[in-house]
C-alpha cells in the first residue's frame, strides 16, 4: 500500500515543483508539498479522476478553473483537456470572505479581489492548514490603482478553516482536495466576482468596476 501512494505521488511531485509559497506560514513544523500529497493524493485522485473521465477529461486534467462568487458564497471547481470545453467537477461552500462586492482596492480594507486570477503557489505550511495564492495584484488592479503598487496589498489565498479577512476560506478538507488537485495542473486560474454573473448584473458606480464586471460575465460565459 505504501509503495502504491509514493508512485501515485509521482505525478503530483513533477507539477508541484518550484511552486510551494511560505508566506502565510505557520509557526509549527515544516512539512514539503510532496509529503502533503503522499497524505491527501490517493483520496484526491479516487475522488476526482473517476468524475473527469466520465466527462470525457483524462487524467490529470490539462486545465483548472475555479469559480468564486462572494455574494453566493460558492466556488466552482471545473476542468478540461487539452481541447474541448470545461466541467464541473464540484461545487464547494465559502465559509469565509470578508468584504463585500467591489474589487479589493488596498492593504488592510478587508475585501476580497475581484478578477482573473492565476494560482501561482502552493503553500503547505500555512496557518490555515494549508493554501493556493491567488496572484493579486494583477494587471487589471494595477492599471485601475490610484495608490502606489506597495500600498495595494497582497498575500491573497484560497485556504483551509472557517474564518478568513480577504481571502477565501472553504474548510480543511476542501483545501486538501483542491490542493491536490492544483498540484497537477500547471494552467490553472480562478475567476472572483461579486456574485454569479451568469445569472445576473451586478451595478457598480465606477465606470472601471462596470467594465470589468462585463469582462468577467463573458468569461464566465464560457462555464455553464
């Protein structure tokens, strides 16, 4: 049995190298994300594989998408091959995102961002169990700013536990999953909007946000 979850970690190691981020660390112990992997993978796979090859994605999947919808409090996993459309895979509840709608505009005011995001880190020592960095700021905040990049915050995270200020807080077992999950994908991104603009507009007072608000619609167009 051992020897079957260390060759099933294989994979998971060649995706999850040069990607561990520490920042949001934790105080006690030190453990890699390969050791995370040879914990959590075998049920990650046995939980997701059957459901991507019913969908005809083979496994690993090429591309991860997820889906986060601050005023539903959801994030939609969803995935696909090399070529076709995308999947869901599941849907899992937000315990936690501080804020409300609009987009996070600097360090400190408690929102969470609004935005196309890339995953960029994977961070095994957290103080939320574990954490995926969400790549704020990204270009879009940066244009948009009117203070200084420095001032504009960062350390952005989808993590474990119930309580977040700024990120998005979806539960020790959920993190573990999408952890996992994340590990194997190297095209992966999430999408942040103020609610499920596929069902409905969100109005926003500033021209920027309502531009950004129709951007993000049509990419979520593409998820259905």
């Amino acid at each position: 049995m051992a020897r079957a979850v260390r060759a099933m970690a294989i994979p998971f190691a060649a995706a999850a190298i040069g990607v561990a981020w520490f920042a949001h660390a934790s105080a006690s112990g030190q453990r890699t994300v390969n050791e995370v992997i040879e914990q959590h993978g075998p049920r990650v796979r046995a939980e997701y594989e059957a459901r991507c090859r019913s969908k005809g994605i083979p496994w690993p999947p090429e591309k991860l998408r997820l889906l986060a919808f601050k005023e539903e409090r959801v994030l939609e996993v969803w995935a696909a091959g090399p070529t076709g459309g995308y999947f869901n895979l599941e849907t899992i509840r937000i315990f936690g995102a501080s804020g409300g709608p609009g987009p996070k505009r600097r360090e400190g005011d408690c929102q969470v961002p609004e935005g196309d995001y890339g995953l960029t880190g994977l961070n095994p020592n957290s103080r939320f169990h574990l954490s995926i960095r969400v790549d704020y700021p990204n270009e879009d905040d940066v244009a948009r700013s009117t203070i200084p990049l420095r001032e504009m915050g960062g350390d952005i995270f989808v993590h474990g536990g119930k309580a977040s200020i700024g990120c998005l807080a979806v539960g020790d077992q959920r993190i573990e999953e999408l952890f996992c999950l994340a590990a194997l994908v190297k095209d992966r991104r999430i999408l942040i909007a103020p609610a499920d603009l596929r069902r409905r507009t969100v109005p926003a007072a500033d021209p920027a946000v309502t531009d950004l608000y129709s951007r993000l619609a049509l990419k979520l167009a593409a998820f259905r």
